[in-house]
C-alpha cells in the first residue's frame, strides 16, 4: 500500500484579501488559517480561528503606522483600539 497523497491530489484552499488587511492576505484550508503578506512566500503565522488572526493583523499594522516614532501608552493603546475597531467594526466580529 501506498503512503502519502494521491497523484494529483491538490489541498483545498481559500484565499481571503480585503482592504482592511493592508498588505497581508489570509488563506484557509481544511485545518488551519495562514497569514501571508503580500509578495513574501514563507508564512507569518498559523491560527486555529480567524478573529486570532485579525488581532495579529491589528498589531501588525500598528507597528508598520508608527514606525520610527516614540509612543506613550495611553497613544499606543489608543491608536491599537482605532486600529482593532476598524477591522472589527468591518466584519462585526
């Protein structure tokens, strides 16, 4: 008997791109979500479920909007919650 996958068997995936996810996309097959960004073929990350992936995606671009700049806590939590709600508000996770 044979091990592994059949000839010619292709994994069943989606691909979720939106504009809320800036340069990052999603894909998902039958076990798991992967981010991705754009133009990078080695994965981000791994998640189980997609509201994981949405607050990794959150933190992500709050990095990339203010890099190089000295943010207190009350602005970095502040500009995370705008950044949060945004895509939440979106999706109405």
């Amino acid at each position: 008997m044979s091990k592994g996958k059949a000839k010619g068997f292709k994994k069943s995936m989606v691909t979720l791109r939106d504009s809320v996810l800036g340069e990052y996309y999603v894909t998902q097959d039958d076990t798991q979500y992967t981010l991705m960004k754009e133009g990078n073929t080695i994965p981000i990350g791994y998640y189980s479920s997609l509201s994981s992936i949405l607050n990794r995606v959150s933190k992500l671009r709050l990095v990339q909007e203010n890099t190089q700049q000295d943010l207190s806590i009350q602005e970095y939590l502040d500009s995370y919650s705008d950044i949060s709600q945004e895509i939440t508000n979106k999706f109405s996770i």
